[in-house]
C-alpha cells in the first residue's frame, strides 16, 4: 500500500477491533480501483467515543464504520441520521462529508438472502432480539415481507422489538415468541435468520438454535455467525435439504454498502469476496 500525503482515511472504531476482517475487504477494494484510500481499525473505548468521532472530523477522515459498543451512543455525536439507521436506532456507517450516520447491516443480510431467495411476500422467523436483529427485522419489514416472527429467549425483549417494527407501519403481520418454540413456527416459515452468537468461535459446538427434524427442504436459512463459516446452524440446515446463507455474506454486502456511501463509487464485489475468504482461510 502506497501511503502518500493525499492519501483518504477511512477505518472502523470499536472496542475490541483486533479480530476485524474489514482493513484487508476494503483495502483489496482500493486497490484493485487504484483509489488513493487507505482503511485503518482504530480501538476506541466507550470514555473516547465523543473525542474519537471530533478528533476525526478536525483530521478529514472520510468515513467510520461503528462496530460493538458503540453503535447507539454514536448518534450523540453526528448532525444526521439516514431514514432506516433513525428507524433501528443505531449506525454502523458515518459519511464525515456531512456527519450522517447509516446503517448497513440490515441491508447486508437482505442481499445476502437474495442471492438465494427474495423477501417479498414470505413468511420469515428471525432469532434473536439484539443489535444485529433489530437492524436486520426493519429491513425485511421494508423489502416486503407477508409476516414477521422475532424469537428470544428472553421473550419480552422479542415482543417489545415486535411492537417497534410494527410502530414503523412498514408491515403489519409481525409477532414475537419464545426461541425454544421455533420448531413450532419453522413450519409455515420460508426463511430463518439467526442473529445469536451461537456457534461463533471458539464456540463452535454450541447447540444450534434448530435441528434437521425442525427444517424443511424449502426453508432458507440464514446465519449472521461468518467465523466459522459452516455454522453448527448451517450444518443442520444442509443435513435437511434446506438453502443455506452464509454469514460471510453479510459481512460483504455491509461493506460493500458503506464502501459506496463513502467513495460514490461501485463497489468491486468480487475482489472484497476474495479478500475476504483469504482472511478466513477459506481460499
């Protein structure tokens, strides 16, 4: 990588930030459009989140992407928000341009399913009720889903993110539910999407949230969980017949989202996927 004086800023703050697989995806990117950008993991603790986000509008920084734990708290600090990032309340992209926050996780697992399956008009079972399903739920109710169904172990977090979904008038059929049911509502349903950490690793023996049994070779089934890349989920989604997404996936479109608000520029999706699964130890 070529650093000169012109050279663009763009990176990501969170804390921890070591285990991102960002800095290499993007900066394939820039380099394979010869883009004078470089992109730089920054960990920024809770304390320095407000001077973090000041210091680096005063240095030009073009763009952030916002990882855990600052993905609330940050909308403290920006002029304005994109229409979706409002609705789900968080922002995972800021454009320094104007100090406008984004969010593109929710984005990234609509065109990872889509290579797979469309959302309109289907029956679709989210697990999960944190940070991850929340910006995913809202983009699914606005790409035209017939029904919603958000489970949690905790089934009042599930109900209350229901009710803000459907508070956004972008789809009226949404219900929520305990996860130890899904077997109950994976009947009906024809996509899954898994927002828990389960299988993650060093965890990559966790007990899936379904089995084979509960799955039908229709269903598509979704996980966010990209390290490992089969996910104990995925394994028994395979074992039933049914379509798997992966969560590497995800992780791409997101990226490929942020890449674009920041630069106007298309981004060169094939190269990033690359990248990608070299850092995964995939290729």
């Amino acid at each position: 990588m070529n650093i000169k004086g012109s050279t663009n800023i763009v990176g990501l703050i969170g804390h921890p930030v070591e285990h991102s697989f960002s800095p290499p995806m993007h900066n394939a990117a820039f380099k394979a459009l010869g883009m004078d950008y470089a992109y730089v993991a920054f960990d920024v603790g809770p304390e320095g989140l407000k001077s973090a986000i000041e210091g680096a509008d005063a240095l030009n920084i073009k763009g952030f992407n916002v990882t855990i734990p600052h993905k609330v708290d940050v909308i403290e600090y920006l002029n304005e928000l994109d229409e979706v990032a409002e609705l789900i309340g968080a922002v995972n992209t800021i454009d320094f341009k104007n100090l406008k926050g984004y969010n593109t996780d929710g984005i990234g697992a609509i065109k990872a399913i889509e290579e797979v399956t469309g959302i309109k008009g289907k029956n679709v079972v989210v697990a999960g009720a944190g940070g991850a399903s929340r910006a995913i739920s809202f983009y699914i109710a606005k790409y035209g889903a017939q029904s919603l169904t958000i489970l949690n172990r905790n089934e009042s977090k599930a109900q209350n993110l229901a009710g803000d979904v459907v508070s956004s008038d972008l789809i009226s059929d949404v219900k929520s539910g305990s996860i130890s049911e899904i077997d109950t509502y994976l009947r009906d349903a024809d996509i899954l999407i898994d927002t828990t950490p389960l299988g993650m690793n060093p965890h990559i023996d966790d007990e899936p949230i379904a089995k084979s049994e509960d799955m039908h070779g229709d269903l598509v089934v979704f996980d966010a969980v990209y390290n490992p890349n089969e996910t104990v989920l995925l394994k028994e989604a395979i074992k039933a017949g049914a379509k798997p997404v992966y969560g590497i996936k995800m992780l791409l479109y997101q990226g490929a989202e942020s890449f674009e608000i920041w630069t106007g520029r298309k981004t060169p999706i094939d190269v990033m996927e690359k990248a990608l699964k070299q850092t995964l130890n995939l290729e």
